[in-house]
C-alpha cells in the first residue's frame, strides 16, 4: 500500500496486491484464518478482464511473460497449472484465490521492454500461493488487527519470494524496486514504505543468488537441467 499511479489508470494503493484500506469484507462470518486471509488477499473484486484477441500486441508481451510464469511456478515446485495469466484493466497486478494472476494492460505494455519489473511484478502474486490458504480451515478467526498483521506478513514474504525468484532467473531486482519507489506517494500505515520492501527483495535476491552460486559450482551438469523446486520452502 501506499502508492498511487495517476495518468489513466484507477488509484492503485498496494500495486501488487489487494487495497486494505477497507476492512476485509465478510470478516464476522469467515469461520477460519484461511478463510479471513483469502477474503482479504485474494477475494477483493476484480478488475475488469481483457480478451486478449482484441488486444494483440499485448497478448505478444502476456505469452512473453507467461514463459517466467512457468519458470518461477516450477521454482517453488507447485503444478504450472495452479497459476495462470489473464490480461485485464484498472490494476498493476493481483492474484485471485484460483490462481488467476491478472496484469494490468497499461502496466504490461509501459515496461513491456523492462522484462525484469514485469516478472518482478509476477513472481510476487505468485509468492502468495493463494492455494495454500486453505490448508488454513481450523484455526479461529483473527480479529482485524491480527489479520493486518498476517497480510503485511504475507506481503512481506511476497517481496522476498520476488526477490529470490529474480536472482534464480538471472535478473535484477533493481528495476522491479525502482518501480515501486517511483510509484511511492509516501508512506500508508497499512503497509511498508517502499524502501524497506527494497530491503526485503534484495535480501531474498542476495540470499539466493548465494545459493545459485554454489549450485553451479557444486553441481554444474545439474544446473543445465530445468531446475525445480529451488525455492521450495521460502
Ligand atoms: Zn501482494
């Protein structure tokens, strides 16, 4: 949260995520923290969804991207199929409860040749791994606070995923971090200022490229295979 991008497009605060300036709706009647987290993560109302036939040249940078898609999917060593692309209007990029990742058109086409902020962009919603919220069924309902705490939390882990998923792919960080300090208006109590999430995403990069490192030096024939499940557990 706290960030704001004008020229055209709808007020976006958390540009990669959900808007928490309003309460998570349905918070009484959720009967699980999974539940409480899926509403408030992933259940806010979609932006509309684009046809990507009617939009070509968008379509060509979406098929683009749809190839990082499967490589960060199968860093994390979930089934490509759990997550997917949809073109759509009015947001950055967020992730529904069914995978669905949707990239805003305008977003998509201004850093269509910045590969690194869009699949910055990406590896973050897919950082969420929306499915695994509902393992969460039994625990008792959070109260707001609570909840806020644990949707910063996971936004927190998002970041760090974006930023291990960039070093594993051999890409910079630092265009996806330029990004959200351009879009920083100041910093909203609901949310981490733009610097600190820099922090976090360069932490997950330094880390794993680390670890990148001593794969290829220890196991440099391994490397050359389509690697899978390198950030298993993050
Ligand atoms: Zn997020």
């Amino acid at each position: 949260m706290g960030y704001k991008i004008q020229s055209g497009m709808s007020t976006v605060l958390n540009p990669f995520g959900p808007d928490w300036s309003t309460a998570p709706r349905d918070v009484s009647e959720a009967t699980s923290v999974g539940e409480q987290v899926e509403d408030s993560l992933f259940g806010k109302k979609k932006p509309p969804l684009l046809d990507e036939d009617e939009f070509p040249d968008a379509a060509k940078v979406l098929a683009q991207l749809d190839k990082y898609r499967r490589k960060i999917v199968n860093l994390i060593g979930d089934p490509e199929t759990d997550y997917f692309l949809q073109l759509a209007d009015g947001t950055i990029a967020m992730i529904d409860t069914h995978g669905m990742i949707m990239v805003g058109i305008k977003f998509l086409m201004k850093f269509k040749d910045n590969m690194p902020v869009l699949v910055g962009a990406i590896a973050h919603e897919i950082g969420h791994r929306p499915k695994r919220w509902a393992e969460y069924k039994q625990q008792k309902p959070l109260n707001i606070a609570e909840l806020q705490k644990l949707c910063r939390y996971e936004e927190t882990r998002a970041d760090l995923f974006a930023g291990r998923a960039l070093a594993e792919l051999g890409m910079s960080c630092e265009p996806m971090i330029q990004f959200l300090k351009d879009l920083e208006e100041g910093p909203h109590p609901e949310y981490f200022p733009a610097k600190m999430r820099a922090d976090v995403i360069r932490e997950g990069f330094r880390e794993q490229t680390g670890k990148v490192k001593t794969r290829q030096k220890l196991w440099p024939e391994l490397e050359k295979i389509a690697p899978k499940g390198h950030i298993g557990d993050f």
